[in-house]
C-alpha cells in the first residue's frame, strides 16, 4: 500500500500523465489516418485526450476511495483472499 501522501500523488500522477500520453498518441494518428492536417489532428487530440484522463481519473480515485479493485487497472494492493464469513445454514 502506499504509506505516504508524495507515494499516492506520485503514484495518481503518473497515472494520469500515462492514460495522457497514451490517448494524445492514440488520437492523433487516428485523425492524421482520417485525412486531417497535423495541427487539427493535434489539437483535437489535446481536447479529448484531456476530457478522458480527467473521467478516467475521477472514477479511478472515487472506486479506489470506496476500496473496490480493478483487476484491470491495478490501483490497489493485492489483498489475500480470506474465507467468507458463512452464517450455519438453519435446517427445517
């Protein structure tokens, strides 16, 4: 688990400036493929790869504040799994 507040913003800001890079690159070569100029490409992939990092992250850090894993994503500690609790089963 992250121990300290600099760990977690690390962390989340790495995150973050990955999940950017990743869709500005994604996007941009979609537009360049689609026949836009470079500069139209590039600002449209500025735009929406700032609108998707922000709903990714939003979700991201409100899922983890609730303590729900993604397997996905990674976002927190590998837990072991304990047996479940099982009430006795009441017989008739």
């Amino acid at each position: 688990m992250l121990k300290n507040v600099s760990d977690r913003a690390n962390f989340w800001t790495r995150r973050a400036l990955t999940v950017f890079a990743i869709m500005l690159a994604s996007l941009t070569v979609v537009e360049l493929l689609k026949g836009h100029e470079l500069l139209a490409g590039v600002q449209f992939a500025l735009t929406w790869s700032a609108i998707s990092t922000i709903i990714f992250m939003g979700t991201r850090m409100y899922y983890v504040s609730r303590g729900k894993n993604c397997p996905l994503c990674n976002d927190l500690p590998q837990e072991v799994p304990t047996e479940r609790r099982r009430s006795p089963a009441v017989e008739d």
